[in-house]
C-alpha cells in the first residue's frame, strides 16, 4: 500500500505485484511497432500492466449492460497506437486513462449508503441542535464527544530506531491480545522509516466481535500531512480495506489531515450501532463533516454542515511581532477598525471574491486600478476571510481579514488578524482580531466525498 511517499507492504500488496505481471502485454506477440516500445521499456511495460489489471477488476464491478467502457477502451487504444514508438507520449497516454478507469472503478465498487446511514446523519444533525439550545457555542464539539467510541479501543506506536528511524514493533504491545498478535504480524506490517511514524489502533469497526485496524502515518511535507488507512480483521490476518486497484493511487487512504494550511479533524463515533469517521473540514464561519464508513470505498456519504457567525473585535491590547510584548491601541484606531468589521459581523461571511466597486477611490493618475479593489494574494496556511475598506481619519486602507480556516478554542474563540495598507503600498500594519461565534445553522445532505480528501 502506497501513503505519499511510504509503503506498508502487505501480502495483498504483493498478490496485486504479481497479477499485475500476469495482466501484461505477452511480448513474444508484439506485432507493431507500439507493442514494441512498450515491450522494450521497462516503465511502459509496468503500466500496460497495471491497465491490464484495472480494466479487468473494473469489468469485474461494472453492470454487464453497460458497453461504453469497451467501447472508450477501444478508443483509447487507437488513440495510444497514434504515438507508435514515441516513449513520452505513450506514457502520458497510460498515465492518463489509468486515471479515468481509476475513477470510473471507484466510482463502481464504491459504498451505497442506505437507510441505516441517512438517518445516522438526522440523528447527528438533531444531537448538535440540542446541544446548541445549551452551548451554541460549541454544539458540534459536544455532541461529536457525546457519541466518541470511548472503549475497547487499543492504541500503540511505532518504535524508535536510529537515525530518528521507526519501525512497526518487534514485541507484543500490551492490551494486544495473542490472537491479535499473531494477526498482525503475519500481515507484513512494516514501515518506511524515511517519512515519519505510525501510529496503530485496534477497534471493531463493523461490529462483527473482532476489533480491526487504524493506522495513521504521518508524513511531513509542506502540509505536515497525517493519512490514515484500514484494515479489516480476517481469520490469520488484517487486509487493507476494499482497496483501489492502482496502489499509487493517493486515494489509498480513507482520509487525510493536514496541518498546515488547512483545519481538518477526525472523530471516531458511534451511532446507531455503527462505527463512523466523522471527518471534519473546516473555515470560516462552516464546518462540514463527512460520515465515512471506515472499511468501504466512499463515493457519496452523508455531510453534516455547520454554520455560525462571529462577534468579530479588535482588542484594546495588541501584541508586537514577538507575540509577546503587549502594547495599546490608540482609541480612535480601535474605533475605526472596529467599525471596518461590521459588515463582516453581519452576514457572518467573507466576500474574497472580485469586487464590482473598489475597496478606496481610484485616483486619476499612480497605482493600478488592481490596487484598490483587493488587498491581493495571501499565504496557503492562512485564510483569506474578506478584503474591506479600513477607513482612519480622512485615510482609507485597504483591509483583508485573514484567520486559520476557522480554528477556533475556548480560550480565545476565532483568532484572526485585520491587515490594512495604503492602496499603493506593498505592506502596512496587522492587527489581531479576536471573535465569539454562534451557531446560526445545521444542515444535512448526501455528496461526494470532497476532492482535497482521500477516499
């Protein structure tokens, strides 16, 4: 099983290796030149391999009645056989149909929710309105702890190594049982020690009395990015749950979080006798959990949508950049920042889109009219709420509030910023804006899972 840049190798990972060999072109039968290349090429071979063996398990899940997907195979190949000896484009042809058939597999093996799921998604949408007519404020986070799968769970780790290396452990970790043990190490679980550690949870997640397999790794990069994949519990061993054909799929994961740059979170919960990862994704002003059944492929699932406004306020006391040192606004500029929130504070979201008017008046002659209509690009890891106008004394600012994707906490609620400059200037100030939120609505609905999330 491939996670972005580790491997956890399996015996199905290895039974997958050799059908795929089995799924290859036969090259004592090449009769163009096409088939040659990818006969003489190593790389083009493994593909024509994989496409082999994804076509095959896609027919396999697939409505016989449906002839469109030969009907586009047989396309795709007089569309490939146009680059006949040319590596590249043959490449690029594979790569993208392994991506369309890869797709269209998933979209056919994937999980129906029935009726059992919709109305755990009422039911999740009806505890979070209770739980607002006490703490409006924290609503979701209550009845998400209401319905947490507080026991008979086990959790362990990986072993640390040399050279910050870590590795699955060499001995019983305690609370696993025999049988479990023995299970587990007859899976191969093994770990890529290069990208991080993993962390490893037993749990039941369908109910059938014998407790499954989390593993979550976490793989730095630029997101500080955490994935997490499944195995069910079998017999002798654990298998990775219904899995997408191609293993370099990074849809191998059932979800992912990322840590910079997003606000993401998981939830183990229960309801209705079945075991969910309530997937949250948040910004501002929304969060938008996604009921995923954790050993399933997932397509279209069931979302619980929140939404709230803040109280927004720029307070009397600011820190300097070492974020530390305290300092006061001056009165008057309190005031007129405050006030170039209110529209903010009154629809309870952000307008980052173009604007039709600009933000300040556009002189005749100086900056661009680009200058004036937006405050302009920010960073991935912050939020870019809304461009307003900051309006001091007889000068007008323009003014972007910027938060982390909606994080929120008890001891200070929303921590954002309010940065203001002169419409022709590059940089200016930044000030810290603080806000109480309230829940304003919760709704429900059946989508696909989102793009940014493995399935």
């Amino acid at each position: 099983m491939y996670i972005k840049g580790r491997y956890i190798v399996s015996a199905c990972a290895l039974l997958f290796l050799q059908q795929a060999q089995a799924n290859g072109m036969d090259c004592t039968k090449a009769s163009n030149a096409v088939e040659s290349a990818i006969c003489a090429s190593k790389n083009l071979y493994e593909l024509d391999s994989r496409m082999g063996t994804l076509y095959r398990d896609l027919m396999k899940v697939t409505d016989p009645s449906r002839t469109d997907v030969k009907t586009a195979q047989r396309q795709w190949l007089k569309v490939r056989n146009q680059c006949t000896n040319d590596v590249d484009c043959l490449q690029q042809r594979y790569l993208e149909r392994l991506q369309v058939l890869n797709a269209q597999w998933v979209e056919a093996a994937a999980y129906q929710p029935d009726d059992v799921d919709q109305q755990a998604m009422v039911d999740l949408q009806q505890r979070i309105q209770a739980m607002a007519k006490e703490n409006p404020e924290f609503a979701l986070e209550r009845a998400l702890e209401s319905l947490s799968v507080k026991t008979g769970s086990t959790t362990f780790s990986d072993e640390s190594g040399e050279d910050d290396q870590t590795f699955f452990p060499k001995a019983q970790p305690t609370e696993v049982t025999p049988d479990e043990w023995r299970a587990l190490t007859a899976s191969g679980i093994t770990g890529a020690a290069d990208f991080g550690p993993s962390s490893y949870t037993l749990m039941d997640l369908d109910g059938d009395g014998q407790r499954d397999l989390i593993v979550s790794t976490y793989t730095g990069g630029t997101g500080l990015f955490t994935y997490t994949e499944t195995f069910r519990r079998t017999a002798n061993r654990f298998i990775r749950r219904s899995a997408v054909p191609d293993p370099d799929s990074s849809e191998s994961s059932l979800f992912y979080t990322n840590d910079r740059g997003a606000n993401q979170a998981n939830d183990w919960i229960n309801i209705r006798g079945r075991i969910y990862a309530a997937y949250r994704n948040s910004a501002f002003g929304i969060d938008r959990l996604q009921l995923l059944n954790p050993l399933k492929i997932n397509s279209s699932v069931p979302v619980v949508t929140v939404r709230y406004r803040y109280d927004l306020e720029v307070p009397g006391t600011q820190h300097k950049d070492d974020g530390v040192t305290p300092f006061e606004l001056e009165p008057d500029l309190r005031l007129a920042l405050n006030k170039a929130l209110v529209e903010v504070n009154q629809t309870g979201v952000g307008h980052t889109h173009a604007r039709k008017e600009p933000l300040c008046p556009v002189p005749p002659i100086g900056a661009g009219e680009y200058d004036y209509y937006t405050y302009g690009p920010g960073h991935y890891t912050i939020e870019m709420v809304a461009d307003l106008p900051v309006i001091i004394g007889s000068d007008c600012y323009i003014g972007t509030l910027v938060d982390w994707f909606g994080s929120y906490s008890k001891s200070s609620g929303l921590f954002a910023q309010l940065a203001i400059r002169k419409p022709e200037a590059e940089s200016g100030h930044s000030y810290e804006v603080n806000g109480r939120r309230h829940l304003t609505e919760v709704s429900t609905s059946m989508e696909k899972v989102e793009a940014d999330n493995s399935l």
